[in-house]
C-alpha cells in the first residue's frame, strides 16, 4: 500500500504498544504454544529431495520409503530377505524436548513385496514405551540385536505373528541413557564375534562370565570412547581401543581389520576416520590448551601413545560406517568403506591402499543433496544385492541434542541405473550352499552361512570351505580362513599355511588368529618377524601385546622394533603398544642393538618409550650444535615425554637468549601443549612471565611468544598485552596481534583478579586507528557485567560516532542476552538511532534466545511482503541475486514501488527525493536493501523533513524548499509547494523520517525488491 509522503508523521515505533515483560503465567503459556505447534514441515517432499540427489554418473539413487512410513531413522540393518529394519527416534533426548509418541519408539521392517525397489509394506515390529532412542540395530537370524545404554539387548519373534515378544539383555551398564554419546554400531564380525562402540559418557559392564570392563572421561579405566567386543550371548567383553569422543559405528572388512570414525568437539574440523590398531589409544584425553582447530591439540597427535589418523574429515557429525565388498557398484568400489555423515549430508566411500603398517585413504562421495540440507544420512547398510540403502533422520539440523522435526524420514537406494531390487532366500541347508552364501556382502546373510558353516567345520565337514579357500579372490579365502579354523583337524595347519599366502591381509589375518590360539599358535606367527611387509610385523607387535607376559617373547619384540624406519607413525605406535609396562628395558636394548647415536630412527624410538633412563641421551643431544635442528628437536621432545622436574628445567633452558630461534619456538609449543600439568612448578620457580616479557622485545620471537600465552592461557602478562596494544610506537600490526592474543586470554572471571580493563579499552576506543578502535570493541565485548554492557550501549547510542563504528559496537553487543535486550529496551524506549534499526531488528529476530526472540516479535515485527509472507532478514536478500532488466520495470512501474514518482534517474521521474541516475556508485547492494527497507536510517542534509506547526492549519511537513524572511516553502512529494507565512508558525523541528514511505515492501514480492536492488545497482 502506498503511503503519501505528507501524511501524519510518526517514528515507526509509536505503532506498537510498549513491550511489558511477560508475566510467569505468560511465559510458561507462550512455552506450552511452542512445544504442541504442529511438527515442522517438512524443507521439500521426498519426490523433490530426491531429484536433487547427486550420485556419480555411473550410479542412480531412487527413494525406497518415506513418511509416513517412517520418522527420525537412527540406525538401520537389512535382513537376509531384503527387508530394511529401522531403529527410530521420535522421543528423542527428552530432557530437551516433549515425548513424541506416549506408546514408545519403534522398530519398522520395510520391504519391497514385487521388485519394484520401493517399499509396499511397512510393519512396526516392536514398539514399547521402555524403547527411546536406540542407535544401533543388528539382524542376525532369529535375534534382533538393539544397542539403548544402559543395555545391550536381543528381541525375538517366539509365536510368528511378526511382532517382538521376547526381550533379552545380553550386557548392561552403558552409561549416556538418552544420549547421543553412548552405546551404538553393533555388527557381527566375519570372526563371529560382536563388535560395538560406546561414546564417551562410559561404561561400567561385567559380562556373563564376571569379566568387568570400565571406561569413560575420567577416574577408573580407559578414557573417553570405546571400541568392545564380545560373542553373541555376551561373554568375554573386550576393549579393543579407547581414547575416542563419539565414534557411532565400526565397520570390519573380511581380513578383521577394523575402521572407525570419529567425533570432534562440534566446530572445531576435528573429524577424522581411522584405522584401529588394537589397544591403540586415539587420543581425546587428556584435553589440553591451545587452538582446538590442531590436531596436535585436538587429539594429541603429536603425543608418543596416541595412534595416527588415516583421513582428517573436517566438519561433520560422523554417523554410520560400512565395509563395502559386493559386485553391484562398479569394481572401483569394492574394498572401500562406506560412511554417514550427517552434518554435511553425504555418503563417502574411502578407497584404501598401505600407508606403511597403516593405511591411506582417498575420498568419493557417493551420494549428496546440495539443494536440500535435511539431508541428515544416519546410517549406510549393504543389501543381499549389493546394492547400498542410506537412512535418512531428514532434519534442519543434527547434533547438540536438538531435533526440528519428528515426523520425517527417508530411505533411498543407491544402485545401477535401472537395477530392479530382487533379493532370494538364501540357502544354508548344505556346506556348499552356505558357502555361497557367506559371499554375500550383506552382514544377516553372511551370519546365517556363517552358523551353519562353523557347525560344519566343527564336526571336520569342511570340503566346501576348502573349496572356497582354493579361490583366487583374498576376500573369499578370508571368509573361509576364519571357518577353517574350527575345524579340530584342519585348522591349525591351514591357518599357519596361511602365512604363507600371497595376500599381506591374509598374511596379517593368519597372524590375529595364531596369535590368539594358544602358544605354539604364536611361536608359528614369529616365523613371520622379519616380513618385508610392515603391516605383518605390526600385528605381531599388536598380537604380542596381548600376551599378559611378554618377557618369553622379549627378544623378538625388540628384533620386531628394530625394523623402525624412523618415519612410520603407525610402525611407531605399534612398537609403543608392545612395550607398554617394559619402556625400560625396551629403551635399553634397543640403544644396546642400534647404538648410541642419536639418529632420526632411534631419536623417534626415544620419544615413542620416553623411559626416565633416556635424559642423558636426550638432553646430550638437545645441546649438541652439531646436530640437524630437527634432531634437537626430538631430544626436546623426548625430554617433554618424560616429563621430570629436570627434563622440563632443560626445555625451560632453551629460552635463553642464546639458543636457535627455531628451539626457543619449539620450547614454547611444548611448554604450551602440556597445558601447565607437567610444567607447572618449574614454569613459577623460573619466573616465565619475567622471560616471556624480555622475549616479546625480539621481533623475531614476538609471535610465538603470543601464540604460546594464548595456548596457555597465560593471564598474569595480560597487563603486558595491554600496554603493548596501547603503545603507539609499535607498528599498528603488532599491536593488534597483543591485543588479539589478550582477547584470547582474557576471561570474564578474570575481573575479580584484574577488573574491567576500562582505561585500556576507552584508550584503544579514542585511537585514531579503525582497526586499534575495532579491537577494544572486540575486547569490551569479552565481558558481560553490568559496566561493560552500559559501556557498550552508550557507544552505540552516541550520534559523533561513524555509523561503521556505532553499527560494530552493537553487533558485538547482541553477542550475548543481556546485550539483545539492552538494545530492544532502547528500541522500547525510542531512543536507538534509525540507522541501526534494522540492524537490530535482524540480530533480534534471529537470537538463539527465546525470549528475544518473543520480544522482537512484539516491538520490530517483520515486515511483510505482497503475498503475506514475512520479509528475509537483510543477509538473506543481500545473498540473493536478481535481474536488473525486470527491476526497472518495477521502478518505473504505476502500480508497485512507485520509485519513479519521487526520484530521477538520468532525467527520467520527480525530483522530490534524489537524483538515482549513479546510485550504484555510491551505495553497496546492503546499504542500498536499508535505504529501501528502513529510509529514515540516513537521510541527505536537503531531503531532511521538516515538521511545522502552524497556528492555523496544525502540522504541516515536507522537505525546505526555499526559505525567506516572510516565508517558508515546503515541497511534498508530488513535487507541489506550500507556502506557510513565518508569522504563523508556532514551532519548528526536524523529523527523524524520510519522505519516502516505509512499509514500501508491502507492494512488492522478494523477488520484485530483488530485482529492484539489482537494477539500482547498475546505476553507475
């Protein structure tokens, strides 16, 4: 609708009523409103997601099933039959959020009855208000494995109706009850045994058999997340490796060698596939100081103990994993690892190759959805066809323990363009068949030909798994390797001949299982110690490590280490792992076999057992000038693994004055990274911060001297930091970099030790510098008391500010609750400029806070378009692209904007407002979307509104046109005068609004206002 310029002139605010605090009654009702609204919508339907799908040009996706087939898929298994099994999530994380569904979760079977690849009959086969939130499902035969901490437990069908009737818990004591971070990714091994990860809220379980394990953040037992097995009924719990945050699934290809991924702290890059060295530790604790975006940091990489990563993935919310090794996706695919990762919504495959005793990996992305972000794939399953099926949780966002949506949830297929779903009945009712059908590359499958085929070899029938063996392909005989064994008369021969294959991962097999069988099984194994293959020699470390006492085996340990190259970290870790407990001797014997010479090779071995009998050598080294600086380095950090009073007095000592700049750096990384726990008492006795201060006068030292206070969190130089911001002799680069690392350090409890650094900040505020002003903005906002928020509010309000110095202070004021209300309460009382209005009412809106957001609604309520809709924030339309050629039809057009009836562009229009014709020079596609959404926020000294109040007609208002002594001249914006005598005014002021009417979008669609923005852009 338009508005005409002279109408009655109000400040936008006067519309609202003034906003009152809601009373309790009031929240707790505007609560309840929230929490029964109907669930989210859906962003697009199933038949438009999938369109939007993106597979390699070789493969096709087709949608399997949807709601209301399903809701909020969190893990899934495919049977022998094809059927898909779903474990959902619909009362999910109920201290955050209403129970869903009264009744329960449930198990879903889907199945696809006529080939047609999509799903014609959904059931619940189990649903009970004790089931919530399970994540992790496994069909094998009869039993439905199901992974809810605190248990482990199996369902079954005993009468045949379809239905689950029989509940059995098979472990207990799974700590993280409704939470993401507990126990998931069950799977059955190819060794038969069961296989699962626990995040890291722990685990306190004994088993059947009176077997406890422990695990968790901190106290008794291994920290963090866990990898376990054990067999099917739940005895003889093991943890295989620890030291991990979330890891949801582990996927075994046929050889068991065993993959994982892992979970950052949400933000920081930090996810990161693996390879699972058995007793590895992965490294998430202890947390350390420093930038969390490291991943010496983040995980401890550069700590001796701590197994290397095979793929860092960087942001993501990892989820399911999957060996794949079927024939239907093209052969580029076989042997690679299928996974999940909800955060960006995709599905990778890792295509492997040795890495010496380890593994690299390359990535392809199998499946995405660019256009659709609730593309939140939880888990990636193999069917009996080979064909690969993707749950999807379908969510505007994952992780954190929050959900948007409760009623959606997909299924897709990824497959040959074209490939029907047929799936037959497999057949275990022979040897030969079931060795068929332990070729399958789905999991249920494989387990029921894995039953029946163990039964076989146990009473010696193994001519069919013999057969299998005799193959060429390293996967089938891998299959039929573990079956062997259990055969009490061919077993142990034919695993030691397998030693002796052609295949290094049959080699590595026949290694696991040797060593696991008794000692003459091990003594077999040892006659593979000097493989050429490092991956062999790993596992025998691993396989040795195992053994409670290794001193028989001793001296092949050591000739097993002695194969080091100095540079494979996973060789490295692997020697750690084997010599856990026996550092000591371990360090002497091998100085004894190699020497004494401080090579890279025995300088890593240093580092990896770091015993206490290793300073002389090291510190030798650390002072010896002849030595390349990288082995210097390895003696520093030797010395930082050993961590005595003495070894850290001597790193302490390479920040004198005469050492290398590169150890003095070094020094400070270690000094940093150890976070104060080994170093605290010689940091204070050495008087640190006295050398730290001394060093910052070297140039050449000045950053890492501040990296190392911000890793440290170094707060007694946080007066330093000051001074040095403030000096206006230092070169303005340097004194951003003080001030910065002071931000870094800097912590609200830090004003009771120090108080609110205010004569600094008001200093940095008063430079002449924008970027050394922009900086005491940034540090005022660290702080969130009273002072400081009032500080920051006058800032904001004070109009000899530049708006770019008025608009940074109140971006870094709505950084907290406290700071979004001040300003609304500004807004309320009308005393906000105009110019940051929309500002205000865009950081408002999108608050995290509720009651924010409550509060916006009522005093800044969205302005609406033509079709109702509420209007984009600022940052939306200005991301948006439109079409110049249609936005001059809306500005010249009668019916919409009207634009041409106030404005000239190149002598086309009025001349109420401006002259346009080179707008685009002038103004960015932000400032140009403000002036339209919000005209009053800078208005031209000559376009100001006058407002005249006159004794004979009231007010009177337009723009000055002309001035005399007798008389005013007002023009309005039909571009017509009115003369208004002085004698007859009684009072004269300036409006705070413009002219041209707000509300202006009313009239337009987001693409009309799009277009319009476009065409004034080229303006130029």
């Amino acid at each position: 609708m338009y508005i005409h310029p002279l109408a009655p002139t109000f400040h936008p605010l006067h519309l609202f009523a003034p906003f009152r605090p809601l009373s309790p009654f009031g929240r707790a009702a505007a609560m309840i409103t929230l929490w029964i609204a109907p669930a989210t919508v859906a962003q697009v339907d199933p038949a438009t997601a999938l369109a939007a799908m993106e597979t390699p040009p070789d493969l096709a996706v087709s949608l399997f099933a949807a709601e209301p087939d399903l809701r909020n898929p969190t893990a899934m298994d495919i049977d022998a039959r094809g059927r898909i099994w779903i474990t959902e999530a619909a009362n999910y994380r109920l201290f955050n959020h209403p129970t869903a569904d009264p009744a329960g979760d449930r198990i879903r079977v889907l199945e696809d009855t006529d080939g047609d690849g999509v799903c014609d009959q959904a059931s619940t086969w189990y649903q009970d208000p004790s089931l919530q939130a399970p994540i992790g499902i496994a069909v094998l035969g009869d039993r439905v494995y199901v992974c809810q901490s605190p248990d482990l437990f199996y369902l079954e069908d005993t009468d045949g109706d379809g239905k689950a009737d029989k509940k059995t818990v098979v472990l207990s004591g799974f700590a993280g009850v409704d939470h993401d971070h507990a126990i998931h990714g069950l799977h059955f091994g190819p060794d038969g045994w069961l296989y699962l990860s626990v995040g890291d809220s722990g685990l306190d379980v004994t088993d059947k058999s009176g077997n406890r394990v422990i695990g968790g953040k901190a106290g008794e037992g291994k920290p963090a997340a866990t990898l376990l097995r054990c067999d099917l009924d739940g005895n003889h719990l093991e943890m295989i490796a620890w030291g991990m945050r979330n890891p949801y699934e582990p996927a075994e290809n046929s050889f068991g060698t065993l993959f994982i991924s892992d979970n950052d702290d949400d933000g920081n890059q930090q996810c990161q596939f693996n390879y699972i060295m058995e007793g590895g530790n992965y490294g998430y604790w202890p947390r350390r100081k420093g930038d969390r975006h490291d991943p010496a940091v983040h995980w401890n990489k550069d700590l001796p103990g701590v197994a290397p990563n095979v793929l860092r993935t960087g942001f993501g919310s990892p989820t399911g994993l999957h060996e794949y090794e079927g024939q239907h996706l093209p052969d580029r695919f076989f042997g690679t690892i299928l996974h999940a990762d909800a955060g960006p919504g995709v599905i990778r495959a890792y295509k492997l190759s040795p890495k010496g005793a380890g593994y690299d990996a390359e990535i392809e992305i199998l499946l995405s959805c660019k256009e659709d972000k609730w593309f939140r794939p939880s888990d990636v399953c193999v069917a009996p066809d080979g064909s690969v099926f993707v749950a999807d949780w379908y969510d505007p966002g994952v992780g954190g323990h929050r959900m948007g949506d409760t009623a959606q949830g997909r299924v897709y297929r990824v497959a040959q363009p074209g490939a029907k779903y047929t799936v037959a009945t497999p057949d275990v009712s022979t040897p030969a068949a079931a060795s068929v059908a332990l070729l399958s590359p789905n999991r249920s499958v494989r387990y029921l030909a894995w039953q029946a085929l163990a039964q076989a070899a146990r009473a010696n029938d193994t001519a069919a798994l013999e057969a299998l063996y005799a193959s060429e392909h390293s996967v089938n005989r891998a299959r039929a390797l573990w079956l062997l064994a259990e055969s009490p008369e061919k077993g142990a021969a034919v695993v030691e001949g397998a030693l002796h294959d052609s295949s290094v991962d049959i080699q590595v097999q026949a290694v696991r299982m040797l060593c696991r069988r008794d000692a003459a099984g091990i003594a077999a194994a040892l006659a593979l110690a000097d493989s050429e293959a490092p991956q062999v020699r790993r596992q025998l470390l691993l396989e040795l490590a195992r053994i409670e006492d290794r001193q028989p085996h001793f001296k092949q340990l050591v000739a097993l280490a002695a194969h080091y190259d100095g540079q494979d970290r996973f060789y490295r870790e692997a020697i750690g792992i084997a010599f856990q407990g026996l550092e000591t001797e371990a360090y002497a014997a091998l100085r004894k076999k190699l020497g004494k010479k401080w090579t890279q090779e025995f300088s890593q071995l240093a580092i990896q057992l770091h015993p206490e009998s290793a300073f002389e050598d090291a510190l030798k080294a650390l002072k010896n000038p002849k030595l390349a600086l990288e082995l210097r380095k390895d003696a520093a950090k030797t010395l930082d693994a050993i961590g005595t009073p003495e070894a850290g007095k001597s790193i302490l000592g390479l920040l004198e004055a005469d050492q290398p700049v590169e150890l003095q750096t070094y020094a400070l990384q270690l000094l940093a990274r150890d976070g104060g726990d080994i170093w605290r008492d010689v940091t204070r006795e050495a008087d640190l911060e006295h050398t730290l201060t001394a060093m910052l006068e070297r140039p050449e030292l000045t950053a890492s001297v501040y990296q190392y206070i911000a890793d440290a969190r170094n707060r007694p130089l946080l007066p330093t930091l000051f001074t040095r911001g403030q000096n206006a002799t230092l070169p303005v680069e340097g004194r951003i970099a003080a001030l910065q690392c002071a931000r870094e350090v800097v912590r609200q409890e830090d004003l009771k030790t120090y108080g609110l650094p205010k004569d600094t900040i008001l200093a940095l505020l008063a430079d002449t510098d924008p970027a050394i002003a922009a900086e005491g903005i940034a540090l005022l906002g660290l702080f969130h008391t009273d002072e400081a928020h009032q500080m920051m509010g006058q800032l904001v309000l004070d109009p000899n500010r530049p708006k770019e110095f008025r608009s940074a202070c109140l971006n870094t004021l709505a950084g907290s609750e406290a700071g979004q209300v001040l300003l609304l309460d500004a807004v309320e009382q009308r005393t906000l400029p105009q110019d940051l209005l929309l500002q205000t009412s865009d950081l408002a809106h999108a608050s995290r806070f509720e009651n924010v957001r409550l509060m916006a609604a009522q005093l800044l309520p969205r302005e609406q378009t033509r079709e109702g809709q509420a209007l984009p924030s600022l940052k939306e339309l200005a991301a948006m692209t439109g079409d110049p050629v249609r936005g001059r039809e809306v500005f010249f057009q009668a019916g919409a904007s009207q634009c041409y009836q106030c404005h000239l562009v190149q002598g086309e229009g009025g001349k109420v407002g401006p002259d346009l014709s080179v707008i685009g020079q002038k103004l960015s596609k932000e400032a140009l979307l403000e002036s339209i959404l919000n005209p009053s926020a800078a208005i031209s000294h000559e376009y100001e509104v006058w407002l005249l109040r006159t004794e004979w007609e009231g007010f009177v208002s337009g723009i000055l046109h002309s001035e005399t002594a007798d008389a005013v001249e007002l023009l309005d914006a039909t571009g017509a005068t009115t003369r208004i005598e002085t004698k007859d005014i009684l009072e004269r002021r300036k409006s705070t609004t413009s002219l041209m009417p707000t509300g202006l979008v009313a009239g337009l669609s987001v693409e009309e206002l799009t277009n319009l923005v476009a065409y004034l852009g080229t303006l130029k």
